[in-house]
C-alpha cells in the first residue's frame, strides 16, 4: 500500500487539489459573475438539459390545425384530342389511315399519264389501294381460268424490295418501303385492264402484244413520273422506268399465258 501512495502521490505533479474548488464560487444570477452578463435572466433551476436564451423561443399554443403546404403548382389535366362524347371522335377509315380522296388522286395520276403528280401526296404510305389492286389482279385472273393469287403476292413483294433498294441507292433523300410499295401497287392500275381483256379474247396474237407493250409502258411510266416526283429526282425517270419495266413485264407474261 505504502508504494501504491508513493505512485499516485510521484507519478501525478499537479497544483490542483480538491480543496481549491470549496474556494470557486459561480455567480449565476449575481452581477459580479462572468456569466451574469449573457445568461443573467435564464433560469438554471431546470436540470437536465442546457438551452442558451437566445435559442429559446416563445411557445404558442396549439391550435388542432395541421400545417399543410402551399401546392406549387397546378396540375393541368390533359385535354383529348376529341371530345369524350361519340359525336366528336374521328371516322374509323380515319384513324386507320384510309383517306378516300388521296386515293381518287393518286388513281387519277396513274390514269393520266401526262398530269403532274403531287410529291406531298404521293409520298405516303397509303397501302389501301394497292391491296385493292392486288385483289382486283388476282380476280380478273381467276376468271381467265390462272390462279395466280400466289405470284402475284410473291413477285409484288420481291419487286418491292428490289426497287426500294434501287431508289435509295439512287435517290439523295431516300425513300421507306412503305412508299415504294404503295406507288408500285397503284400502278398496276393499268394491268387490271390487260388482265380484264385477257377473260374477253387471247392476248397471243399480234394485237394482244402490241397491248401488252402498252399497257407495259403505261404502268412504268407512271410509276417513273411518281418516283420522279416523290424524291426530287430529276432527270433520271427513264433510269427509273427500266426496272418498272422489267416487274410489270411479269405482270403481263402472267396476264398472256
């Protein structure tokens, strides 16, 4: 014990001692203090917690109502195009894209070699009347006797692809699928024709080849002038015309024989 006294007694030189806190007085609510100056009128009564005057704030009373937060904005609520009644909604040939009076014109175009086609009109994707076409094709096949609704399909859509690969190769400003389609249906318009006199009399003879060699041009010409048209390609219609030449020819080799 004796050498544990000496420790703490050699070890700890300090000038502090327990008495000299008997001797420090804390003026709290006194004038002569050092805190008496910034906390004079705070109430150290309380125990438990310290709060500084400055931060203690007048308590008001509760009223019951909940604080709720001003909306920032407005929710606007999204107007239909169409009213919500049936009076005010769109025709259904309208909201499937069918426009009756686009398909009259691009008939007429095709009917009229000469007239000047529309670029705007021409340039969409209309593939209503070319599946008409298609079918009225095939129909006036069937009555000659050739069911050819097969080859038909089947040639339109590799000449499709074919010219849709040629005209972008071609063209400056390109041109979809869709549009390529929807000319080359319109304008196997003029094979109808040659279809529908194949049912009357036979094409093999002189006659029937002079015909054919015409309806052949009527179709690729058309089809040149819309390409033309369609993509700003001047100048180039009769580099157009060939290929056009070359699908419609088998057009009318299936309408002959």
């Amino acid at each position: 014990m004796s050498g544990f006294e000496n420790l703490n007694t050699d070890f700890y030189q300090t000038s502090y001692s327990i008495d000299d806190q008997s001797q420090q007085s804390y003026d709290y609510g006194g004038s002569g203090g050092p805190y008496s100056k910034q906390y004079a009128g705070y109430d150290y009564s309380q125990q438990g917690r310290f709060v500084p005057p400055d931060m203690m704030q007048s308590q008001q009373p509760y009223t019951g109502q909940i604080f709720q937060p001003t909306q920032a904005y407005t929710p606007v609520t999204s107007q239909p195009l169409y009213g919500n009644s049936f009076e005010d909604e769109p025709p259904l040939l309208e909201e499937l894209g069918i426009n009756f009076d686009h398909i009259w014109q691009k008939t007429l175009t095709v009917l009229h070699p000469l007239k000047v086609a529309d670029g705007s009109i021409m340039n969409e994707t209309d593939l209503a009347g070319p599946m008409v076409f298609c079918l009225a094709f095939g129909a006036t096949l069937l009555l000659a006797g050739k069911i050819q609704f097969g080859y038909v399909y089947g040639i339109s859509a590799i000449g499709c692809l074919g010219m849709f690969c040629l005209l972008n190769l071609m063209s400056m400003t390109g041109v979809s699928f869709g549009c390529v389609a929807s000319v080359l249906g319109y304008c196997l318009l003029p094979m109808i024709l040659l279809s529908s006199f194949a049912v009357i009399f036979s094409l093999q003879g002189m006659i029937g080849i002079i015909l054919t060699a015409g309806i052949i041009g009527w179709c690729s010409f058309s089809a040149s002038k819309i390409f033309i048209s369609a993509l700003a390609m001047e100048g180039q219609q009769l580099l157009v015309a060939y290929p056009c030449a070359l699908l419609y020819g088998v057009f009318a080799l299936i309408s002959v024989f």
